[in-house]
C-alpha cells in the first residue's frame, strides 16, 4: 500500500513540477519578447532623438543666416532686393527643415505673380 501510495504522490509531483515549469517557460518567452519590443521603441526613440537633434542644428544654423541678413545695411534698392532674397530662400529653407515639405511650390507660385526671378 506505502509503495503504490508513494507513486501516486511522485507522479503527482512530477505533474506540478510540469505544470510550474511551463508556466515559468510561458512566462519567460512573453517576457523576453516584451523586452525584444522595448528593445526596438528604445532603437526607433534614439533614431527619432538624433534626427531632431541634426533638425535643431539646422535651424540654428538657418537662423543665424537670418539674423546675419536682418543687421546688414541697406543703401540702395539693390541692397534691399538681395537681403528680401536672401531672407526668401532663408525662410524656404528654414520652412523645408521644420515642415519637411516643398515649399518652393509656393514660391514658384507668388514669383510667377510678380513675374520676377
């Protein structure tokens, strides 16, 4: 009677170590694939941090063009003509930083107003 009682209760053991060790497995791959997942958004952030960053210095860079264009003198109406252009392409480039869009659509489209080039 002990021995058949003894393996019922080994059986039994095995059944719940079997039982425990594939939820430990179940719970170890969903949390390997969660951080698989993390991993990525972490890579995508730093991807998405750096292409703001370069975006930040080109600003910069543009609006110290504009800032060096605004001081300057004008004497002449050809003077103001060529800092109105220069503030023009200053702007469009600033616009295609910051929006990343095309703006010289919108340009073409009010030179072809004034019919200047």
């Amino acid at each position: 009677m002990w021995k058949k009682n003894n393996h019922i209760f080994i059986c039994i053991l095995l059944c719940v170590i079997f039982i425990f060790s594939t939820i430990d497995s179940v719970k170890y791959y969903k949390t390997g694939r969660l951080c698989s997942q993390l991993t990525e958004r972490i890579i995508e952030s730093e991807d998405t941090n750096r292409r703001l960053t370069e975006t930040v210095g080109e600003c910069q860079s543009i609006c110290r063009g504009l800032e060096q264009s605004v001081e300057r003198n004008i004497e002449t109406a050809k003077d103001a003509i060529e800092i109105i252009e220069e503030l023009r392409t200053q702007v469009q480039n600033l616009e295609t930083v910051i929006g990343n869009w095309d703006s010289s659509i919108y340009y073409r489209h009010s030179d072809s107003m004034f019919n200047c080039y």
